[in-house]
C-alpha cells in the first residue's frame, strides 16, 4: 500500500481534534499543557502525511520510523 503526500493545515486539525476533545469531555477546563500535545500531535500528524511511503515494502520487523 502506499500514498502520495497529502498536505494538511494545521490550524483547522489542531481545530478539530480541540473540537473533539470538547465533545468528548465537556467539562475539560483549558490547560496549555494539554494545548501544546494537541499541537504536538496535530504536527505529527501532519509531517507524516508530507511523506510518501510504500508499507508494502517494509519487511515484517521494519515500521515506517525505520525509514526516516
């Protein structure tokens, strides 16, 4: 399997994942800890789909970090 680079604007993730967060525990106070790992993620998120990356290739002990 493998995919082209996709690019994603981080503002509207970080948006929908901060979003969800709401959704899911409404009563979840702002914290910028919690904040700055919604960033974290949402750039994780992001950087790796900039790669194109064939899984197929990867042998049975490999994962994609192997690659980088």
């Amino acid at each position: 399997m493998s995919f082209k680079p996709v690019h994603l604007r981080q503002m509207e993730l970080i948006t929908a994942i901060s979003n969800e967060l709401s959704r899911q525990a409404p009563d979840l106070p702002f914290d910028v800890g919690v904040y700055n790992t919604i960033i974290t993620a949402a750039n994780l998120v992001i950087d790796e789909c900039k790669r194109a990356v064939s899984y197929t290739h990867l042998r049975a002990h490999e994962t994609v970090l192997d690659l980088v």
